[in-house]
C-alpha cells in the first residue's frame, strides 16, 4: 500500500514559480514510478510529468517542458514538481500518483493523492 499527500499549492501570479512535493509511504516507493496530473474546473484529468525509479528517466507534457521539473528523493520519500513560469492556463488541482513498475508510463497509476489547489493569477 501507498500513500500519497500533496501539498506546495497556493496562489501565484503569473510568471512565478511553485513547488510542489508529495510525501509517500509504503515500502516499495523506491520501486515505483512517480507521476504528475492535473485537473483544471471543466476540464479532464491531464498528465503532466512523470518520473522512473530512480530518478533517471523523466517524461513531460508538452506544455510543460522547459517550465516544470519533476524530481524524487527516495531518502525522504518524496516527489517534487518545481513549477516555473506559470500561466493562468495552469490553474488546476494538481495529483501525484504513483504507478506499480520502475519506469516512466502516462497510464496505470495505482495510487493517488488527493491534490493540492494551484492558481494563477493573470
């Protein structure tokens, strides 16, 4: 079993930055890969970035690449999503999951975070 919390959300204007971490328990985290999403009001859930095992391999929308990193401490079991430049357009809840395989994948995530609340403001 996995347990996941998000938290790092707020308000921001637009062109800052946010990070946001997810703390995880569960003896196998360091086993599984680590994913990003998002849900904005009236939209459907969305990837965003993932990361494997390890930290090796990382996979990104492309609407994110170049603003977001995605990054993992397996000491503190916890995943990070450092937000940069941020658009209104970004406005969403975002989710961290975790998927039940070592490497990077946009779908069968096996467990999920309630979200944290991100907005930005034009």
């Amino acid at each position: 079993q996995v347990t996941l919390v998000e938290s790092g959300g707020g308000l921001v204007q637009a062109g800052g930055s946010l990070r946001l971490s997810c703390a995880a328990s569960g003896r196998t985290f360091s086993n599984y890969a680590m994913g990003w999403f998002r849900q904005a009001p009236g939209k459907e859930r969305e990837f965003v970035a993932a990361i494997s095992w390890n930290g090796g391999s990382a996979y990104y929308a492309e609407f994110v690449k170049g603003r977001f990193t995605i990054s993992r401490d397996n000491v503190k079991n916890t995943v990070y999503l450092q937000m940069n430049s941020l658009k209104p357009g970004d406005t969403a809840v975002y989710y961290c999951a975790a998927r039940q395989s070592p490497v990077v994948g946009l779908n069968n995530y096996n467990y999920w975070g309630q979200g944290t609340e991100v907005t930005v403001s034009s």
